[in-house]
C-alpha cells in the first residue's frame, strides 16, 4: 500500500529512498511569542512584555518514523544529521531551516523489531516556514507596491542595477548607496551588501530592508535602471 503522506525530505532528498516511512507527520505549530511577563503589585493577572515585533523562540517538529530497510541504517546514519532544509508532506510548497536535534535509537531497532517506531526531532530555526522557489519580482518603476503574501515579515535579496549615488527607501526607511558601479546585492539574510564574490559593505550605510505582510512601498532616488528581488516569503 502506497501512503502518499508518508515522508519528509531532508537537504533535497525523500526519507523513503533511505527505507524510512512517516507514521505520524508534525502537526502545523505556531512559535511561541517571546515574552516576558510581570506581576503589578494590586492589580491582577500579569502584564505582557514583547521582545519585540515577530520575536519567536525555536520550534520543535518531530516526525515519528520506521524503518523498512536496517540494512540501510549505516547510510542513514551518514544523511540524516547536522543542519539543512526539511520539507514535511503535511506541508508541501515549502521547507523549514533546521537542524536533528535528537540522538536516532538505531540500536534498539537492530536489536529488536525493524518495524520498531522513533522520532526524529527537527529544531527549526528562525521558527518560520518558507516558501519555495518564490517568483522573483522585477521592479522598474519607483513608488512600486510590492504585497507580502506571508503572514511575517521577509528578508529579501535585492539586486539594485544603476551607478553612481542612490537611494533605496523600502517602507520609510532610507538605504544610502554611494559609489556603486553597474549594481550592488543587499542581502538581509545575511547582512551584506556585495557584487558578485566582492563585499561592498563600505558603500551601504542604513537598515537592511525588509518586507512586512501585507503592501511595502518601494521607491528610489538616483540612477537606478530596475530592482529584482527574491523575496523570501514565509509564514508562520
């Protein structure tokens, strides 16, 4: 029998290539808010303090998993660790950046029922799932709207074409260009700004931007031809 939800895919490969099958898939979780609480003396219940906006603590998945194959245990071993992407059948389109956080019992399988059930723990970390292969966007107009479909905020990679002095402004909120020759990449994954191999950080000065849900408003100053962006939607 053929059970079409009965995987996950780690780092691009499907656990049912290594004779792994997903008894129990994990359900959609929301991250817990990072908060703080106190007590006001007189008055009662607690008052809420947020970390700030979209602040979250890691989130935990675990899939519950056995094994149809343990001659394949050695090659699980070797696949299933360290940090990577995972994709969950229950939530098809898009992935988690994560890391197994458990010790797998692969032990007591070989020493008992192969059939024997286990979980696997992912820690992901931010706590948001992304969408895959977003489309890219193309902007060649200043005061563009750009909607977020996600439900956080995202953190693009912005290709700027032109030369010379510019001025990126995405939300409000200025990014200074000086000097540029041909183009300059502002990634806000990674907080940096570069062309190509060479970083070009001296030439930015401002927050890197990001893409709040919902519309973003996105202008320019200077000699700037076009904009493309890989937005990096997610969601919670």
């Amino acid at each position: 029998m053929i059970f079409l939800n009965d995987w996950f895919e780690w780092n691009g490969m499907r656990c049912t290539l290594y004779g792994i099958h997903v008894s129990e898939q994990p359900p959609v979780t929301i991250p817990k808010e990072r908060s703080k609480q106190t007590s006001i003396p007189g008055r009662p219940g607690s008052l809420t303090t947020l970390e700030g906006d979209d602040v979250y603590d890691d989130l935990t998945l675990t899939a519950t998993c056995w094994i149809s194959d343990p001659a394949q245990i050695p090659a699980i071993a070797g696949w299933l660790k360290g940090s990577g992407t995972v994709t969950f059948a229950n939530r098809p389109g898009g992935f988690y950046h994560a890391r197994v956080s458990n010790q797998i019992p692969f032990e007591k399988i070989l020493r008992g029922n192969p059939h024997r059930s286990f979980a696997v723990n992912f820690r992901c970390s931010p706590p948001f799932w992304y969408v895959s292969n977003p489309v890219e966007v193309t902007i060649t107009t200043s005061s563009y709207v750009l909607v977020n479909p996600g439900s956080v905020f995202s953190e693009p990679i912005i290709h700027v074409y032109g030369s010379g002095d510019m001025t990126l402004i995405v939300n409000g909120s200025f990014v200074e260009l000086e000097g540029v020759e041909d183009s300059i990449t502002l990634n806000s994954v990674i907080q940096e700004a570069y062309q190509g191999e060479t970083l070009l950080n001296e030439k930015m000065d401002g927050e890197y931007p990001m893409l709040k849900p919902g519309n973003n408003l996105i202008s320019w100053t200077g000699d700037i031809s076009r904009l493309v962006i890989a937005p990096n939607w997610r969601y919670l």
